[in-house]
C-alpha cells in the first residue's frame, strides 16, 4: 500500500465540508419560485375517512394549493409496494394491502399522509393543514402484532384476512423434529426483538420539480439509493418515465435503512410539483420522523435449542411473529425472512433448522430494514439461546460455543446461505483474550465488596453482507438485482472521477473509494473524485445499505479499473516501444519494468485524449464502466464481549468494558472501519439498554420525541476496545466482507447476556432500562 | 409555532403593563418549556413577554446566611456563584445539573418555578429549604407556592421576581434521571439546620413536589442513611408513565434521599 493506498488510515476528504457546515442536503436546496409543503396526517391509528373538506385551507393566506388522494388516483399515480416476494409455505403469494400514497377512505396509523398543502411559507402551510378538516369514523385498533393475528381482532386490509401477510417456513421440518426427539438437553426461550425508531440526524426532505418547457421532472430527496427510487417512481408510481425523471439525492445525513424506501412524501411532492405548477419542497420535522419514518425489528419469537449429550447441536427451531405494521415497506417482506431466518445457524455446525415466519399487520408505522435487517434479530435469538444453554448446562459459554464452531469452509448451512471464509476461533481467541475473559471472577468479587453486581456476556455473530447475488435473490422473490455499476473516467491530464452506484450517506466513500485509485495508479487521492448520488451522472446503481458499497461498489470500481489500466499498459507500450507485458504502473509513473523508460501517468491519459500516436485501431479517450454482480454473500463474523455494572439499588447498568472482535476481511481504511463500528455499537447498545417504543393501546406513539426516546448518549457507552482479525472473503477481488452493521449486529445480545449473568436472572426483555432490570432483581429475590 | 408577538421588558412594572394589555399572553423566563411546547404547537401565546432583560431580576445576593437569587438569574449563574457554594454547596450543584449546557445558560430559577413542571429540580430544594418567593405584589412560602402540576399559587399576570432563603447547616440533593428527557424522575433534596430535616421529593409525585415526613421524622432524631432503612415510601400518589411505575419510584424516592444523606453525613465540613 501507499500512503494514500488499500490499508491506509486515510483521513475523510469529505469532513472538512460535513464539520464546517458546507455540506449540502436536500433542504440547502433552492430554486426559483420554490414553495413549502406541509402534510396532513391521520392522528387516528385506525379510522374510516368519511370527509375532507379543503376550502377553509385553500383560502389561508400563501396557500397555493391542497390536494387529496383522490387527484392522486385521478391522475393515475400508484400505490405504493413491497419489491420483494414472499410466498407462505401452502404456495400463496404474499397478501399485501393497498398503500396509497395519500390515503383515501382509510387510515391505518397515525401519521398517515391524507392530504398535502403547498404554500409560500413552511409556517403558512402548517397553519393551512391543520385547517383542512379531515373527518374520521374510528376503527378498533391493535399495535401488538400477536394481539394482531387473534380471532376477533380488528382487520386491517381486506387483502388479508386475520392481518396475516405470510406463514413462511425456512429448513426442514422433519428432520428437526427428529433430531429434537434423541435431543439430551432442549433450551427454550421466549424473545422480543424491541421495535426501534431510526432517528438519523438528518430528517426526511423533498424537493420536487417539474419542468413543463421540458415536461421533466427532478426530484431532490434524502435516499441511499436515488437510481432505486427513480427505478421505483417510473415503473411503479407512474410518476414519469425515467429518462423524464432525475433523481438526486445530495448530501444525505444518515440513513441506517430509512432511507432506502420510497415514501408516500417524495412522490407525492414531485406529482404537486406538475399539480400546481411551483416546485415544492418538504422537509420532515423530528415528530414527523419518530410518526412516519419506516421503524426497525419488532420481532417475537420462541427459539428451541437440542443438543446431545456431548453438548453438540443436533437441531434449532424457530417460531417467529414479525410486525410489518401498516403497509407493507419497499423491502419489509426480505427482512424477516430471508435476511433473518438465513442467519440462524450462526457460527455453528447445525445440522437441522426449521423456522416458521408470520408477518403481520398492526396499526402501527411500517417496519422495514434497519441498520443490520433481520441479522440482529437473528443473532439475538441465536446467541441469547447458546448463552442460557451453557448456563443451563451448566458449562462455560465460550466452550460451548467452541464446541459448535463450524471450522471447515465452504460451510453449507440448512438455511440457504453457504458460508465462504472464516476462523471463528481467531475473534473469541481474540475478544476473550482483550477482555481479559479468564479474570472476571476476581473482577466480579471486587465488585461485590462495592455493592455491584458485576456481569460478564457474549456474542459470536455472523452476518450476511455484500448484498447480494442478483440470479441467487432473484429466486429468492426480489423485484431488483443487486449488483453495482461504476465508471473510471481519467481526464486529460491525468485526474480520476469515479461514478458509482452505491451512496454514501456517511460511509465515507469520497476518501475509501479514492485510495482504489490511488492504490492502482500511484496517484493522490486529492486528484481522484467520486461521483455519486445523482441519475443524470452515474448510469445506474442499486444504493448503498446491507453492508453493500464495499463488497460489491468497490468490486465494480475494481473491474473498471482493470479496464483502464489495460488500455493505460497498451498505450504506454506504444508510446514507450515496450511489450505491454512489460509496463507496470507505480507512484504516478507508468513503466518499463526493470529498466528507466516511464513516461509520466498523465501524459498516458493525454496520449489517450489527443489521440495524435495511439496503437492502431484503438478508440481515444480512457474510460470504462464495469457492472459486478457478486458471486455470494460475504460474511462477516466476530465476538464482542460485554462487561457490566449493575446497581441493585437502582437497576442502573454501566458497562464497564466492550470488547469487539471483528473479521471484515480486507481493510481500506482502518480508521473509516473503526468508525463504522463505532456506530454501529452505539446502536445496538442504544437498542440492549435504551431504545424502546411505545404504542399505548389506541395507537398513539407515546415515544415520539427525545424526550420519551432514548437514544445513545456519549455518557452511555464506553471507550470501545475494538480489533479485527482477517481471513479474506474469497468471492470478492478485494477480499472484502463489509463492516457497517456488524456492530448493530453482534452487540446486543453480548449486553443482555451480561445484564442477566450480573443479576442472575435471565428473564429480561429490551431495553434493559434502570426499571426493567429493576424490577428483574426484584422477580428474582 | 404560530405567529406571536414577542415583547422584551425592561422593568417589572412594564413587563406587567405589557401582559395586561395582551390578550392571552405569556411571561418567557428562559423558555426552556414554553418555547419547545410552541414549536410544537401545543401552545399559542398571542405575545410573549420576556423578563429575561430585567436587570433588578437578575443575580445573587447573601447578607449573612439569606440568599436572595433574582427570578431571571440562570440556572449557570447559580452553578458558578462561588459564595453561594461555600454557604449552600447543594442548590449550587443542583443548578449545574439541570438538563444539559444550552438550558442551563437560557434557563431561569424563576422560569422554572413559575412552570412547576413536576419532574423539575428546583421545587424540591425551595421546598426543603422553607424558602419564600417573592412576587411583584406579595410573598409567598415555598409550602403554599407549589399548588400541583403545572400549577403554582400565581395570579396570572403575578412576577416571580426573587427567591429568597436561609442556608441550611447541611444539605444535599440527587436526582434519578428520566433516561430520555433526562428530567428528574426521583429527585430529592434534604437539608438540615440544628435538629430540624426537611426532605422534598420532586419528580415522583402526582401533585408535584412534596414533602417526605415520615424520612425528616427518621432523620430528626438519627442523621444516617441507616435511619431510613425502614422507610417504606407508598407508591399511592406517586407518578407512573412507561419509564418508571409508582413502585420503581418509590423506590428511587428512599434511594435517592440515602444518598442524599449518606453526601451530607460523609461532607467535611
């Protein structure tokens, strides 16, 4: 590597815009004659619409215009759809409810979009909204997705009957039930997985164009993949057809999964914007992001374990009920099932798995895929199971684990996936050794002189990244293939643009992405620029989430790449009279091996340009796009250990060490991975002790703010003890595995784990808040 | 927020000449509450008359052992006034506790016992330390003051325009903080001066800040955090929402008010 290269703590190029404030969202977006929208939301969980009455709005002062449903549907825009799939195990296609952007008869959460008002101002279209009056006639009401599957519950969509979206199986039945009748030891569980709410630090925004001189429009919105959301607003909505259709999504503050979908607001704004005939622009507020944003997990699950008598696994069952809430999200139906169900071998030889799925409609806000998407529901139900087997079995959590380790590669799993690479020993050795594993007992002793209850838990996850095989998930039920475009243009004089599909929404990809050309080329990465984010630039390209842009984005940016460093090694060998064997490109200087002849990179791209002494035949200009479509999954695996302090006074939860073992295979930048992981730990702790959302039983988000959510401060975490090991992802060019939701993935149940192991009672849901652990001391006494 | 007409006064009598030509107007002493509750349009003051400018309102004044603190003194100037520390150390780390940097340099004493938000800090302390608020028409002991939630003894057009107080011997605050909002979901204040102990209880309970007999009772005879280990606080009155039931906070309440003891037993001086 360089200094600049593969394996270089590069600093973020783009930081020094995102932290002076000169980074450009959707809402630092003004063109001429722009208006503001505000939406009228239902604040009823489940009603019938039996009137709304527009013209008190209209007459507000600035108002330029309200609209309903009902010119929506007149003008032919479509409901909105889940792009994935899902068959139930009798062979019925999924049964999903119609979603119409702005809803027309019925309501079915609150927050849900009835109409939209355009005005001058932002404060004149609030005030205009709430003068809309919009009348209901209430519906009963359910938000618990069990509660939503009994017989008599209130009905959602008469698509599907009892609110059941899909009964779907994964494994062998039949074998798992055999295996579990030898089994020596069963463990059994009841899991939650709580319901989050994503909370990026830059809210939702649209602005929607439309150009009628043209008859174009343009939409600037807040997506980690603009080419989907074009994709979709084309093919689906009816919005334009997409060559009169551009997406851009700028700068964008942070997605996590939601913003990968396409909401009711976008296209609705885009359609007002032809409608009235101004551009408009939306920009959510927090309450509105808390209401109407897609949430994350909300699963309830009962989990067996059997193993024999050499403590081995012989077979793992699985009963999941997964809240989807009101519609049916762009990806929801992939995400508890099989980007969940896939994962539950873990990092074990399994030799029978069956999982049954049902998903479920309630009155609540969408759940789609948050930041790990069915891999933390997994690996909490997995590694929640082996740590209260070893307790039961009264044997050590790691041995136990050990003891279950798949250790030969390629590993077939009964659940789909094929793992490629690993060494699953490499991270527990690892973790347990910086967290100083063998010493707790001394630690938890010392503890208790202090009056604390001091715990210790684990967590050896796998996950399934670099999303994904188009043929393999196109089988799978998915509406898209999931591969990446890129283009390497080198300019005339020697600097780099590299378009790309993927989008980096806080990845850092403007820096990791450079150092691949600089790796190849010798050159700065000051000199190298990415493009990104925009449908009129790059081609085409499926976005950025599910630990993509990596494995896949930068496999793209490697096979352009080698595209243009071949026609770079054909030219220098004309211009240097060399055989084209024999040129290699180093430090900005492209050579004659073993000799002095080098001509200077940029006069290889010159020569490419002028085109005045080319090798015959060969077309000017050095340019090249590549698609790649990965092989398989990658899988990224790890152990993260969790130290705990329990007050049993107050049931408060310190966490005195976490140590995270991660294997991502090959590294870009160290410093970029290490943040990553960062943030993803700060989540998937913000989920073990803090986050919990509440629906009280009519429907009504009663954690809609900050001051009812909790999300992870700095004063909540630890100083993280991180590492990673390698083993190279062999289905990848660079070897890579992804990072960014490991530590989403792997932490919570390592905190639950050694909450529970601290107050010795294992019955403990999340978030493990002062009072739930609390009141688990107290159950225990 | 809606439109309203924002006012800044310069003296007391003006500001009240302000509001009574409003018509449904607010006094903003900080804002920390009203402003957030607006932005939310939950409320729509037709004008907003800020004291925050007022400058007989502002500061700290001892004579003595009587602490005299301005209504629109901030919660950061009470956290760094060094002799109200060396004579009262608890209120002055009481202040540098409220919510975060931002409301602690914004928000005012006065403000926050004119709103009487029942998880707020300062009731607890005004109660146990017997102190008097001082209005622009009459004084009023902090035991009438505090009426229930939300709700105080003020007319509506009355300024809070000074606490005033003796320093205690001893005391000694903690609060258990609501994880989200931070505010106190068990908060509780002891003071002792010769052998009488009050101990107020803020965050908990249904009515607002109260008064924990039964612990001053326990405490007037044997200062020790021991004294209260037979305390049992009834969870009957007592606030339950889903960060903490009636049971947890009474809990937190008898916790809290150890500690707050066990600080004071273990104090130097």
């Amino acid at each position: 590597m360089g200094v600049e290269g593969v394996g270089a703590r590069v600093l973020r190029k783009e930081d020094r815009r995102f932290i002076t404030g000169k980074g450009k969202y959707t809402d630092d977006m003004f063109v001429p004659g722009m208006k503001h929208a505000a939406f009228v939301r239902s604040l009823h969980a489940h009603a019938k619409v039996t009137g709304i009455k527009v013209d008190a709005a209209k007459a507000m002062p600035g108002v330029i215009g309200v609209l309903t449903g009902k010119e929506l549907k007149a003008d032919g825009i479509g409901n909105l759809i889940c792009g994935w799939m899902i068959h139930s195990k009798d062979g019925t296609p999924m049964k999903m409810g119609a979603w119409s952007p702005l809803a027309t008869d019925t309501v079915r959460y609150v927050g849900d979009a009835v109409a939209i008002v355009i005005a001058d101002s932002k404060g004149q279209a609030r005030d205009a909204a709430e003068a809309v009056e919009v009348t209901y006639e209430e519906l009963p009401v359910v938000v618990s997705a069990v509660a939503a599957l009994k017989e008599g519950a209130p009905q959602l969509h008469p698509e599907a009957p009892g609110n059941l979206i899909f009964d779907w199986d994964l494994g062998d039945e039949k074998a798992t039930d055999e295996a579990f009748a030898k089994a020596a030891h069963v463990t059994r569980m009841d899991i939650v997985n709580n319901r989050l709410i994503p909370n990026a630090m830059e809210p939702r925004a649209t602005l929607g164009v439309y150009d009628a001189g043209e008859d174009h429009y343009t939409c600037w919105t807040t997506s980690q993949n603009p080419h989907v959301a074009r994709l979709v607003m084309s093919a689906f909505y009816n919005v334009a057809p997409e060559n009169k259709l551009r997406v851009i999504a700028p700068d964008v503050g942070g997605g996590f999964g939601s913003k990968i979908y396409i909401y009711p607001e976008e296209l609705v704004c885009l359609w007002a914007s032809k409608k009235t005939g101004v551009p408009v622009k939306w920009v959510a507020d927090r309450t509105e992001s808390f209401l109407a944003d897609a949430h994350g997990r909300d699963h309830v699950t009962h989990a067996e374990l059997a193993f024999d008598k050499d403590n081995r696994i012989v077979g793992f069952k699985v009963q999941t009920i997964a809240n989807l809430g009101a519609y049916m999200s762009l990806f929801s139906s992939s995400v508890p099932t099989y980007l969940y169900a896939t994962l539950l071998s873990g990092q074990y030889d399994i030799p029978a798995i069956h999982a049954n799925v049902k998903t479920v409609y309630t009155n609540t806000a969408p759940v789609d895929a948050y930041r790990g998407a069915g891999r933390p529901e997994a690996t909490f139900v997995v590694e929640r199971m082996m740590e209260t087997a070893a307790r039961e079995l009264k044997v050590s959590p790691a041995e136990l684990r050990r003891k279950n380790f798949v250790r030969s590669f390629p590993h077939q799993t009964p659940v789909i996936m094929c793992y490629d690479a690993g060494d699953f020993d490499a991270t527990l050795d690892a973790g347990m050794k910086a967290a100083d594993y063998a010493g707790f007992e001394k630690r938890r002793e010392e503890a208790a002189k202090r009056g604390k209850l001091r715990g210790i838990g684990m967590s050896c996850y796998i996950e399934a990244c670099g999303i994904a095989p188009s043929a393999a998930v196109g089988s799978l039920g998915a509406g898209v293939g999931l591969w990446e475009s890129a283009e390497v243009r080198v300019n005339a004089v020697g600097t780099i643009e590299i378009l790309t599909g993927s989008h980096s929404h806080g990845q850092g990809h403007e820096t990791t992405f450079a150092q691949l050309a600089a790796e190849r080329f010798g050159v700065p990465i000051d000199s190298v620029s990415i493009v990104h984010g925009d449908t009129d630039k790059v081609q085409m390209g499926m976005g950025t989430y599910g630990s993509r842009s990596g494995a896949v984005g930068m496999s793209a940016i490697v096979k352009a790449l080698d595209k243009v460093e071949a026609k770079a090694k054909k030219i220098a060998a004309h211009l240097l009279e060399a055989d084209e064997a024999d040129i290699e490109i180093k430090n900005g200087d492209v050579r004659v091996a073993g000799t002095d002849k080098t001509v200077p990179w940029f006069q290889v791209a010159l020569a490419a340009y002028t085109a005045h002494n080319l090798p015959s035949g060969m077309e000017p200009g050095l340019k090249e796009g590549a698609f790649y479509d990965p092989s398989n999954f990658t899988f990224p695996g790890g152990c993260h250990i969790c130290e705990v302090e329990v007050d049993p006074d107050t049931g408060t939860t310190e966490i005195i060490q976490f140590v995270a073992a991660d294997d991502f295979g090959k590294i870009i930048n160290p410093m970029i991975v290490e943040g990553q992981v960062h943030g993803g730990l700060a989540q998937g702790i913000g989920q073990a002790l803090l986050e919990g959302t509440h629906y009280d039983d009519s429907g009504q988000l009663l954690t809609a703010s900050y001051m009812d959510y909790t999300m992870p401060r700095a004063q909540d975490l630890p100083s993280f003890n991180i590492m990673t090991t390698e083993t190279p992802c062999p289905s990848n060019p660079l070897g890579i595995k992804g990072c960014g939701e490991a530590g989403a993935i792997g932490s919570p149940p390592a905190v639950i784990n050694a909450i529970t192991d601290a107050i010795r009672n294992n019955d403990l849901a999340m978030p493990a808040t002062p009072q739930a652990v609390w009141a688990a001391i107290q159950a225990a006494k | 927020m809606y439109e309203t007409q924002y006012h800044r006064a310069t003296s007391v009598e003006g500001a009240a000449r302000l509001m009574g030509e409003a018509e449904d107007g607010k006094f903003l002493a900080g804002g920390m509450t009203l402003i957030p509750t607006m932005k939310q349009r939950l409320a729509s003051p037709s004008d907003l008359v800020d004291l925050r400018r007022i400058e007989a309102l502002k500061g700290v004044k001892i004579s003595g052992r009587t602490v005299r603190i301005g209504a629109v003194t901030s919660h950061y100037d009470v956290s760094i006034n060094e002799e109200l520390a060396k004579l009262c150390p608890a209120i002055v780390s009481l202040a540098g506790h409220i919510g975060d940097p931002q409301v602690r340099n914004m928000g005012t004493i006065g403000g926050s016992i004119a709103n009487n938000d029942p998880a707020a800090d300062y009731p607890s302390a005004l109660l146990a330390l017997e102190a008097t608020i001082i209005t622009n028409r009459r004084s009023i002991p902090a035991s009438e003051y505090f009426v229930g939630l939300f709700e105080t003894a003020l007319g509506s057009d009355e300024i809070v325009t000074a606490v005033e107080f003796t320093a205690p011997d001893k005391a000694a605050y903690k609060k258990f903080p609501n994880p989200a909002s931070l505010y106190a979901m068990a908060g509780v204040f002891v003071a002792k001066s010769g052998d009488k102990v009050r101990v107020a209880v803020t965050g908990a309970g249904e009515n607002g800040v109260f008064r924990l007999e039964d612990a001053e009772t326990a405490l007037a005879t044997n200062f020790s955090p021991s004294a209260l280990d037979g305390l049992a606080v009834d969870p009957d009155g007592l606030l339950s929402d889903m960060h903490a039931s009636a049971e947890y906070r009474a809990n937190l309440v008898k916790v809290m008010a150890k500690r707050a003891v066990a600080e004071i037993a273990n104090r130097p001086m």
